[in-house]
C-alpha cells in the first residue's frame, strides 16, 4: 500500500492482482466511495485508465496519472 496526494489530500493506493490484471483500490479520506481503477488499452494500442465498475472516469484518468508516476519513481 502507498499513499498519494489528491486534490489537497491523502489517498491509500492498495494494489492487487486479479486473473493476470493489476488494478489498484483507492482509498478516500472522505466519504466517497473505494474507487478501482486499472490500466487499459484502446483498439489503436493507446494506454489509459479506467475505473471498474466503468462511471468514475475522471477520478480514474487523474488518479491513474499519479499511480504511473509514483511506479515510474519507483522503477
């Protein structure tokens, strides 16, 4: 688990492992519902992130883009 700055707070980052797809469960530090989110590929070989079940693809896009950094950081 690790944590990351969002819009002025601190989510938790949990990551897991399902049938060979990684996604990660996010945390809020508010009443929001646990977001997952999980890293796709469109029809023309693009990356981007979406959120499982699909409706929160905003928070999806942007939590996404700091998930990648914090792992490239990491690497």
């Amino acid at each position: 688990m690790f944590e990351l700055d969002y819009n002025g707070s601190k989510i938790k980052v949990q990551e897991h492992t399902i049938a060979s797809t990684t996604v990660f469960r996010i945390a809020f530090p508010d009443s929001r519902k646990p977001l997952v989110v999980t890293s796709a590929t469109h029809s023309n070989y693009t990356d981007f992130w979406t959120s499982v079940p699909e409706g929160r693809q905003k928070e999806a896009e942007e939590i996404g883009a700091l998930i990648s950094e914090h792992l490239n950081k990491k690497s």
